[in-house]
C-alpha cells in the first residue's frame, strides 16, 4: 500500500513494550506521533536512529510529540533494545509484518519492516513521510516537527 501526506493514517493494534495493546487512534487523542518503522533491533543504522530518537526525546516531548518505533522482533527482542540503549519511547512488535505492510514499509525480500517515519498529526492524518536507508534523515524531519510546534 502507498499512503501519501494528507491522507489519514490507517489504524491499527500492536502489542508495545509498554506491556498494553497500542492503538493507533485511540493514542492520537495525546497529540501528534511520529511512528517510525524499522528493520532489526541492535543493527547499526537502527541503533543509530533509535538512540537519535532518544537524545531527541525531551524536545520532543515538550513540543507535544510522541516517538513509537515499530518492527517485526519481538517484545522480548524490543525490551532488551530499549534496556541496552536506554530508550525512553515504547517499541510496537509487528510480528508478521501486517502493520508494515498496511504503510507500505515491509521489505518482502527480507521479510522486515524498511526504514520509514511517519509524523501523524492527532486527527490521523499524515504530516510527512520520509523514506532513506539513513537514520539522519528521519530525525531531522522530527526535529523540524519540534521546531515548528505542530
């Protein structure tokens, strides 16, 4: 599936390392979220844009955005990413890559989520979507989030 800017992000349930279900729409209620997909926990450019993420978060959080990374390991897999690298944002567990698939991030060849954000702004709709194989990219358009105050 294509989604494009403007659209309203489809919703869906995860289970996430915050030990609950997360629910997309039920979660925009809080304000905007940027849900970034990614391929593997503890690969390089994933920590590289994971920790970014983190050392981003306060900001972040101040300008009333949330972060929610999202692959397919596992919660297991996730909660061990987060531990190690001490992520402060919760990590959904795309098992199978249904979730992936509905954004048009799964990398069928690899069977893995690719590395895509979404900003979702809290009425669903899509703000921005970057698409690069580098984690700079991805943090610079949240930070131009942050700075704007969406």
């Amino acid at each position: 599936m294509k989604l494009n800017t403007g659209e309203k992000a489809p919703d869906f349930k995860l289970p996430s390392t915050t030990l609950k279900v997360f629910h997309l729409y039920e979660e925009l209620a809080g304000g905007n979220i940027i849900l970034y997909f990614y391929p593997k926990d503890f690969t390089m450019g994933c920590t590289a844009e994971a920790c970014g993420f983190r050392d981003e978060f306060s900001h972040l959080r101040d300008a009333g955005v949330r972060v929610v990374g999202v692959s397919t390991d596992t919660i297991e897999s996730h909660e061990r990413f987060r531990k190690e690298h001490n992520l402060p944002f919760e990590l959904l567990s795309d098992a199978g890559g249904a979730v992936s698939k509905m954004y048009g991030a799964f990398n069928p060849i690899f069977k893995f989520a690719s590395r895509v954000t979404f900003i979702i702004g809290k009425d669903g709709t899509l703000l921005k979507i970057t698409k690069s194989i580098l984690p700079r990219p991805h943090l610079d358009a949240a930070k131009k989030l942050e700075e704007k105050g969406e």
